[in-house]
C-alpha cells in the first residue's frame, strides 16, 4: 500500500481504519490472496495496532479476508459459484419479504424506498460511486427491516455482507450503477402496482444484474492474469 492515510486518535478511529482498507479491497487497490500484516498496516496508516486489529476482524465476518493461522489475513479471491449462489438465495429471501413488508404497511415501505432513491439519484449526479454502494446495500436493507421478520433481516443482512464485495466492484463498472438505480425504481414501481408475479420478476431482473456484474469483473481478472 503506497497511499498513506493520516487519522487522528478520535472515537471513530476503528471505523475509518475499517472504511479505508474496506475501499481499498473493494477497489481492488488490494489484491484478491495478497496478505495483511497488522504491524505494516499500522505503521503505514498512522495508528495503534488495536484499531487494525479490529478492522481486520470486521472484514473477516464481512467475507472479504479471511484468516490464516499464525500468519494474519488474507483477502479472499471472488469466486463465480459464491456469486451465483449469493443471487439464487437474495430472489427468494427478497420476494419474501417485500411481501411481508408490503402485509405490514405498504405506503411506509413505499417512502422509505422512495427516500433512498432521491438520495441515490442525488449521489449518482454527483459522481459519488462509495455511497451509491452504501445506497444500494440500505435499498434492500430497508426492506428486510420492514418485512418485521428478525430472522429473515438477519439472513439479509449476511447475504448483503457476502455480496459487498461483488456489488462494488460491479457498480464501478461502465453504466452499472445507472443499471442498479433503474432497477431499484423497478421494484418500487412494481410494489406500487401490487401484482406478486410484476414484483417477483423485477426482484429477479435486478439482481440477475448483480450476478452478471459479478461474472464481468471476474473475467476480467482472468483475462488480466494471462496477459
């Protein structure tokens, strides 16, 4: 790492040591089995160990690095099985619970989705590509947390963490972030109109756009290691 980050001992200094190693994995700043060394990072960022310690530690449960016994991490390579595995269970967890949110008041849902867009469009504007990936992740956040299903939010949010990774990458690619905002105005069309078959196969659409991104930028990163 060549970019040095200077951060002052505030409250929040596990969050942005968190946020900018996060950026630079996503980014690809950080390559897919490239190792993380605690020491190095902190020496290069300008902090105590412990703040790394536990931004590593969050990234693991994230999916984005994993452990190695007596060595420290890893970043973890993105795999097309994950990917597609990641797409097949979000349609059927997504469905669901835009039915449940839907049963357990629809025009709250309706708003809150509706807010996320505005900020969306506002962000994309703007050129800023980091919150359009946080913006997308609360899309669909927010409607596992109004489905009032504890479990199902729980699963999404796990699933949202898998994916992190793949949604990024996928959303600084060519035109794709404007695909995923038109996608998300298709899910909030489709739950206006209220028709379970129109919301499925727009849910379905949308994320198939995911998976697609996905297997883009993995082949890309093949072609890339042959040259």
């Amino acid at each position: 790492m060549k970019n040095k980050l200077v951060i002052e001992a505030t409250p929040t200094i596990r969050r942005k040591v968190h946020r900018y190693l996060r950026e630079r994995i996503l980014s690809g700043q950080v390559n897919p089995n490239e190792r993380l060394v605690e020491t190095r990072i902190a020496q290069e960022i300008g902090t105590s160990r412990t703040p790394v310690r536990e931004a590593l530690h969050s990234l693991e449960m994230e999916g984005l690095i994993e452990s190695i016994p007596r060595v420290g991490y890893k970043v973890k390579p993105i795999s097309g099985d994950e990917a597609a595995e990641i797409y097949e269970i979000r349609c059927l967890i997504e469905v669901l619970a835009i039915r449940w949110a839907m049963e357990r008041g629809k025009e709250k849902l309706l708003k809150a989705l509706r807010a996320n867009i505005d900020l969306a469009q506002e962000r994309l504007a703007a050129g800023d590509l980091g919150a359009m990936v946080d913006l997308d992740a609360q899309f669909h956040e927010t409607i596992a947390r109004l489905s009032g299903g504890k479990r199902l939010l729980e699963l999404a949010q796990t699933l949202s963490r898998h994916a992190l990774r793949y949604r990024l990458q996928g959303l600084y690619g060519p035109g794709s972030a404007e695909r995923a905002l038109r996608g998300h105005k298709g899910i909030l069309a489709a739950i206006e109109g209220g028709d379970d078959a129109d919301i499925k196969a727009t849910v379905v659409s949308h994320l198939a756009q995911f998976k697609e991104d996905a297997y883009r930028d993995i082949a890309e990163k093949q072609r890339e290691k042959k040259r």
